[in-house]
C-alpha cells in the first residue's frame, strides 16, 4: 500500500511559485528591469495569486529555464541585440 502512494505522489507534478524578490535574487536584475523585459515578451509571465488582486508570483522552472537559455545562448555564441 505504501509504495502506491509514493508512486502515485511521484507522478503529482509540483509547481512552486516565488515571488518578485526571489525572483531577483536568482537572476541577478532589478524589479523593474524583470517588469521591462516581461512586458516586452522577453521574461516568464507572472501569475496573479488572487484574481483581481496584485500579488503574483512566478513558477521557479519556468524562471531556471530562462536563466539556462541566457546561458544557452553566451554558449551556443549568438547575438544578444
């Protein structure tokens, strides 16, 4: 019975939100300069926690696999302009 369950919980995908100052925190740029690039279609979108409110948060894969493009892109040699 007990494997079951931890297969079964293997199988749950987890989705873990962090908000603005983590968020900053793990790549490095100001608040404004993530709202920037994000409005520009360049930065993960956001998530409002409450609809109509203004807390949001982002998903911490989603911002891990920007990071790893930026690096994919100094690696693989292409043009930042």
């Amino acid at each position: 019975m007990r494997s079951n369950v931890n297969e079964t919980l293997q199988k749950i995908p987890t989705t873990r939100l962090i908000r603005i100052r983590e968020v900053m925190n793990l790549v490095g740029l100001s608040k404004s300069h993530i709202y920037y690039l994000a409005a520009q279609g360049k930065f993960p979108k956001r998530v409002s926690l409450v609809p109509g409110g203004t807390s949001v948060a982002w998903l911490h894969d989603e911002i891990i696999e920007w990071l790893e493009g930026r690096v994919a892109e100094r690696d693989g040699g292409l043009n930042n302009d």
